[in-house]
C-alpha cells in the first residue's frame, strides 16, 4: 500500500476550495469519495441554503450584505462583488497556506465572478495557486457558454497554472442513456479526478519522490496546463500507460512541446526498471527539447498488475495552431493576456475579425459533440474502458449511488423523501424557484 506522508508543519499545506454551486458539489465528490488525503477542504458561495449541504469542514458565505445569502443569479459581478466584500475573510483562511486548489464550475455567478477574486488572495498569501474548473454542458446554452469562457480568460490572469474540463466531452465518452443529475455528478467527480491526481504527487510518498518543490518548479506562472492519468496492464503495460497519459483524456491533445512536464510512475513490487525507462522515454520524446522534467516513482501493493502514470504539463508554446485547449480556450475569439496563452486565431486582428470569428467558431464549438454521434458503441465503450479519469470518476459516482439506494432502503417509504438528491445538487440557474 502508497504510504501517505505524515501530517507534519515540516510538509505542505494544502487546501481545496470549492466556490459556487458546482465547486460545492465537487467538494462533496471529493470527500466522499476519501481518496484524497492530507488536503483541507472549504467551501464558499454566496447561497447560504446551498451552503448548508456542503460537506467540508469549513464553510464561508460571502457577501452576506450584498447578496442577503440569496445567491448570485447567474451574474459573475455579483459573485465578483461579494468575494470582494468578504475579502478579509477568504485571507484568513488561506493564510500559511502552500498550496490553494480552487475548482468551480464556470459560466455561473458566483464560480464565475468569486474564483478570480478568491485566486488573487490566494497568490497575495504567497500560496501555489492551481484552479481546476469545468465549462458547461452545450445544452447549458451559448449565454452561459460566453460567460464561462470571459471567466476563464479572467481567471488565467490569477492563478499559476489553469487546468480547464470541457464538459462536453464527457458526453462523448459514456452512456448516453446517463441520467441528468448523473451527468453533473460525473463532471464533477471528474474534477476530483483532476485535484487527486496532483495532490497525490505530493502527498503520496514513493521511492523516487516528488516533492512540493518539484510541484512548484513545474506549476508555478505556468498558465494553461495538462494533466493526463494512464493506466495499463498486461504486456508492454508501461508504455500503454506512458502513451495514454500523454494525451488529455478529455481534449484529446497531446503534450508535444511542453516546456514543463512532471509525472509519476506507480506500480506494483514487480515493476522494472526497463519499464520505467521505456515509460520516461515515451514522455520525455513528446516534450520541448529543452523541457524541465521532474520525474518521480512509486511502488503500491494495490497496484497488482498494473502501472499508472500521472503527467502535468506545461508551458506550452504560444505559436500553438491545434484543435486542443488553445484553439477551446479560445473559442470565441478571444486574445489571452497571459504569456503562455492566447489564441493563434485571433492574434494580430481587428476588433471586426474578432467579431466575426466569434460567430463563426461558436457552432462548432457546441455541435462538435455530434460529430461523434456514429460512433460504434464498441468503440464508446473503448474509450471508457481505457480512460483513468472517466473510469475512476464512474466508479465513484455509481459507488455513491449505491450508498444513496441503501440509504433509501433505511428510511421509511414517503413521497416527499424518496428522491435522496438534493435540489442544491442542481445547479442553481437549473432549480425551479
């Protein structure tokens, strides 16, 4: 069994922030789940009743006066205003920190609005800020799309490294007979997916290890970042695993060009040293000739048979022409002002161009999932076989349905109480009033 690195002042502090509704519910993921340890988790909004269903052993209303804790109706300045107005507040509880995760989910008022605000503090405290967020479903709407998108672009400015989980795509890569409230559930396990898979390079012990300090090298002022899970076993396990880490699960891009790039190998007792190497070759010939690479291995009895590579990267070059989280970080239209990010398709042009790309790329964006539609179901269920975020994140969701059945089962048989979900597990512009 991984060795989790004792709870000492001498080790990092981390902390988890969920902001707004869909940062609250993936909070709630993330601690009941319990795989992720060592980390403190808080939740924040401007919702008071929303708030009461948080999990986390710290909880924050903000901007009380502002919003009277009836929320931030889906405008991001009214999330913006009250973090500013509990600003005092949010430093406290970030303060002697080392390491901030904020995760939301973007195009809402206050994950939208307060990520930023709550970002900034955080780096005013000298904390590594990383910000893991998703952007909606298409069937949210092109309004809220636009928002997310003017929300990410603002965020970027704040954090030292941005992981950004297009929704959409998850839609992709599961069934499609996937309940409603199931499909929120699953993004947001997803972003738990994503805050484990960084915390547990630093609070995991390995044999090679890698420390908060390697974390920092890598993520620090990094901008626009990767991370990919891969997970094999079998007959060349370790390069199946390699390869499948080096591309984004959900963007489908790989890290060609990084000019940062830390990752982890996991394995059993009976893990080579040949593996190991073919493993590191595979990454490190998909990076930056000159790329910072910090490597880190670790032997876990559970691990059986298979081997896991965790990569985050880095830095990539602003000269980027793909379809990957540029060209969707950039979907409409708009210029990055951070230095590793920005949009090729809109450098160099006029306010009318921009303009005009902005309606040209915004169907693409939102009909792109149906390009897919023909798929063959052997393939779809492939790619969710195969994939460590999507497959964890499932596992995790049809385990928490379990309990909630059984849960079911104990309590006596009435109308009102036979849904266990809550409304607040609603995003709030969804609830009805």
């Amino acid at each position: 069994m991984a060795l989790v690195k004792p709870s000492n002042t001498t080790f990092a502090k981390i902390k988890v922030v969920g902001v707004g509704g869909g940062g609250n519910n993936a909070i709630n993921s993330m601690i009941l789940s319990k795989e992720i340890k060592g980390v403190e988790f808080i939740s924040i909004n401007t919702d008071a009743q929303a708030l009461l269903t948080s999990k986390a052993e710290t909880k924050l209303q903000i901007g009380s006066n502002f919003t009277r804790g009836l929320g931030a109706g889906a405008d991001p300045e009214v999330g913006r205003t009250a973090a500013e107005e509990s600003r005092e507040k949010i430093k406290e509880l970030l303060f002697d920190t080392d390491m901030v995760f904020i995760t939301a989910g973007m195009g809402g008022g206050t994950g939208t609005g307060a990520s930023p605000i709550i970002a900034e503090i955080a780096k005013e405290t000298g904390a590594l800020t990383v910000s893991v967020v998703t952007k909606p479903f298409a069937f949210e709407g092109v309004r809220r799309m636009q928002t997310a998108e003017e929300g990410i672009e603002y965020l970027t400015d704040m954090v030292d490294t941005l992981i950004v989980i297009p929704n959409q795509r998850l839609l992709e890569v599961v069934d499609k007979k996937m309940t409603f409230i199931d499909a929120f559930r699953l993004a947001d396990n997803v972003l738990g997916q994503g805050v484990k898979g960084i915390s547990d390079l630093i609070m995991v012990a390995g044999m090679i290890n890698v420390d908060f300090a390697d974390v920092k090298t890598i993520m620090s002022d990094s901008g626009t970042a990767l991370m990919g899970i891969g997970e094999a076993s079998g007959e060349d396990r370790a390069v199946m695993a390699a390869r499948m880490a080096i591309s984004s699960p959900l963007l489908e891009v790989s890290i060609n060009g990084a000019k940062g790039i830390l990752y982890n190998v996991t394995g059993g007792p009976d893990m080579t040293m040949t593996e190991v190497s073919d493993a590191s070759s595979i990454i490190a010939d998909s990076a930056d000739s000159d790329a910072d690479i910090i490597f880190g291995a670790t032997i876990d009895d559970d691990m059986g048979s298979k081997i896991k590579i965790s990569v985050i990267a880095t830095g990539f070059n602003d000269n980027y022409t793909g379809t990957g989280p540029r060209a969707l970080f950039g979907a409409y239209g708009r210029e990055s002002k951070r230095k590793h990010g920005g949009s090729p398709a809109v450098q160099n042009t006029t306010e009318e161009e921009i303009e005009d790309n902005k309606i040209d790329r915004a169907p693409e964006v939102f009909t792109q999932p149906q390009t897919v539609a023909d798929r063959k179901p052997k393939k779809e269920e492939k790619a969710e076989s195969n994939n460590p975020f999507i497959r964890s994140a499932l596992f995790n969701l049809k385990k928490d349905n379990k309990q909630k059945e059984a849960d079911q089962s104990d309590k006596k048989e009435d109308a009102e109480g036979d849904d266990e979900f809550s409304e607040f597990e609603v995003p709030a512009f969804l609830r009805q009033k």
